[in-house]
C-alpha cells in the first residue's frame, strides 16, 4: 500500500511538472511574441516620428521664428524679435476691431458678420500670410509690413483670395 502510494504521488508529481513545463513554455512563447509585435511598433513609431519631425522642420522654414537673416534684420535696428513677433501679430490682429469694413481685407463681408483676420504667419521680416473669414465666406491674403524710422508699423495688401462658398 506504502508502495502504491509513492507510485501515485510520483506520478502526480510527474504530471504537475509536465504540466508547469508546458504552461510555462506557453507564457514564454506568448511573451516573445508580444516582444516581437512590440518591437515592431517601436520601430514604426520611430520611422513616423521621424518623418514628423522632417515634416515639421519643413513648415518651420517659412516662418519669421525661425529665420535667422530676418531676426538679424531686425537686431540691427535695436528690436528684440521675442517682443517684437508678438507685438506685429497683435497689431494685426488689433485691426479687427476697426469700426466699419477692415481695412486691410479687399473684400466686404456678404453676410451678416465682419471680415476677420482669423490666422497670421509671419514668413519674414517682410511678408506677412494671413486668413480672414465672416464666418461663411473665407480667404487669405499676403501682406507686406514695414516699421517705419518713427517707429511706426505699416501694412499693405499684395494679394488677396476669396474661395467659393462650399
């Protein structure tokens, strides 16, 4: 009976050590399989953080922030472009509020609204690309700006767009 009995727990033993190996077995082939797969994500998300980064310092490149011959245009003249970008966008922007039609957009606003500038990008210490909208009907224009030797800010309109309605 005592012998009979050791046979069972060896075999039972046996069993529940076969039965480790192979769930064990199983969780690390399913383990390396998730690292496999994870992986290949780092690698993906790295390729496409790559390619945002390209195609972010593409948009960069028309953009007064980050052109240096136009900030030196402008620290020749004694401004310092940290409050100087800030303070052309808000000029700009100050003009919405001017009573009757801006006077900077070419065209009046065909519904009940005014038009606005929405969105400005200064591309250099000349030129000026912004978007206007009434809230129905937009456009963009380009401009070009000045500051004058008594210091003051000028803006003339070069070009200007009005898409259809949609």
């Amino acid at each position: 009976m005592k012998k009979n009995l050791y046979l069972y727990l060896f075999v039972f033993a046996l069993l529940l050590a076969i039965f480790l190996y192979v769930n064990s077995k199983n969780i690390v082939e399913k383990y390396e399989a998730d690292i496999t797969v994870l992986k290949q994500n780092e690698s993906n998300f790295k390729k496409t953080i790559i390619d945002l980064e390209d195609e972010n310092l593409d948009l960069l490149y028309f953009n007064l922030e980050h052109n240096d011959d136009a900030l030196n245009y402008f620290e020749r003249d004694g401004y310092d472009s940290s409050e100087l970008i800030p303070f052309l966008k808000d000029e700009l922007i100050s003009l919405n509020e001017f009573k009757g039609e801006h006077p900077l957009v070419p065209y009046a606003s065909m519904t009940d609204g005014k038009m606005l500038i929405n969105k400005i990008r200064l591309l250099n210490h000349k030129w000026i690309i912004a978007d206007f909208s009434d809230g129905e009907y937009w456009g963009e224009m380009l401009l070009t700006y000045e500051i004058t030797t008594e210091k003051e800010l000028k803006f003339k309109l070069v070009e200007s767009l009005l898409y259809p309605p949609q």
